[in-house]
C-alpha cells in the first residue's frame, strides 16, 4: 500500500523560511507533488519531483530523495497569503495518493 | 483555456436521495479523478479513468456509488441513496499522460446529505 507523513501544522512568521516534511511507504512510487488548498478552495499544483534532487519554483522549492523515502517543500520570504493546508502526494502508475495536509499559518 | 468544471457546487439533499455530481475535465486530458474530501479522512482519491476508461476503482467505499465517463469531456459520479457519512467536498481532477503528478481541480461540489 502506500502510505503518506507530514506533520499536521506548522506556524512562522512573515518574511521566514518554512520546510514541511514528507516520509512515504509505497511499492512502485515514481514521483513526489506538492499541492495548496486555501480555505474553501480547490488544491492547486505546487511542483512535482520525478528524479532526486531540488527543483526551484520562484520562493517554492521542492526535494526528494527516494533512497530515504523523503522530501521536503521549503518556502522563502513567508507571505500572509502562504497561510493554507499543504499536500505532498505520491504516485503509482496513473494514480496519485496524498498525505493528510500540513496547515500553514504564517503570523505578523 | 477553461478548468476543469464540477456542478453543482453545493447540493443539500436528504437522507435516501440520489445525488449525481458532473464534471467537466480540460479538453485533452486524458486522466480524470473522482477524490473526496473531509476533515477525518483528508483527500480521498474514489476512482479514476485513463481515455474513458476506469481502471481503479477501489476507493469506492461502497455499491451506493458508481462513477461513469461517457465520453472524453464529461464523467458523472452518483450516490444512490445517500446517506449522512456521504456529506464531503467531492473533488474531480484531470491530468495529461506523461504529467501524472500535476493534476487539475475543478472547485469542488459540497454535498450536505441530512
């Protein structure tokens, strides 16, 4: 099965860096996304890795290291718009799992 | 170039009605997804088609829902009867082969079975 971990909230303040964390369990994984759900609204594609390494993305970067079954997504220069639920998702084949959320608060 | 495009996006119905929930994916995606969402369960991926076809449908959580894709730029997911545990937002996403890690989502339809 596949199985996804990331911690549940996180909070920083304006102007930081942020990483949130994701440890997988999965047979047949090819590729890590990250995704961004405001209140109310729809998620909304972040990045995605298919190969280890950081792919940059404006103040988004994303990691992912498949030997340890890890990644991570880091935001520089933390706006008050930043503050909503982030996704990291898996895939196998045409079929994408995702992990529980990590809600975003970011303070004054 | 439009979304994907759910309808409707709030449905209350009562306890024992059918529901049918529409979704239009972007023109040329050839992967449409049914997920669903709430609090306890988070997002919930329920079924999902490649070119019209299902090929996994095992997050269906029971015969009281069905899923169908017609044609490439339409797919319906109904719940008959519905109950109060179906109440969620049910996410339809689409996506090209080759990109199946970037997925898009219509706006979600809220259903509120009472």
């Amino acid at each position: 099965g596949q199985s996804l971990e990331q911690p549940s909230e996180v909070t920083a303040v304006e102007g930081a860096i942020v990483q949130i964390n994701c440890t997988y369990q999965t047979s047949g994984f090819y590729g890590l996304s990250w995704y961004q759900q405001h209140d109310g609204g729809a998620p909304t594609f972040l990045s995605y890795n298919a190969l280890d390494g950081l792919e940059e993305t404006g103040r988004f970067s994303s990691f992912l290291s498949r030997s340890d079954s890890y990644g991570y997504l880091l935001l520089q220069e933390l706006q008050m718009k930043d503050s909503a639920s982030y996704f990291c998702a898996g895939g196998q084949g045409g079929k994408l799992i995702f992990g529980q959320g990590t809600e975003l608060s970011v303070k004054p | 170039d439009a979304g994907v495009i759910q309808s409707p996006r709030h449905e209350v119905t009562e306890m024992g009605q059918e529901v049918t929930l529409r979704c239009k994916p972007i023109s040329g995606h050839d992967y449409l997804f049914w997920y669903r969402q709430t609090m306890m369960r988070g997002l919930e991926l329920l079924i999902y088609f490649n070119n019209n076809v299902p090929i996994d449908d095992s997050g269906m959580p029971e015969d009281r829902f069905s899923a169908k894709m017609p044609n490439a730029s339409f797919s319906t997911l109904k719940i008959q009867p519905s109950e109060p545990r179906d109440s969620a937002v049910y996410f339809c996403a689409s996506s090209l082969t080759g990109r199946a890690g970037e997925l898009f989502f219509g706006e979600g339809s809220r259903l509120t079975v009472l």
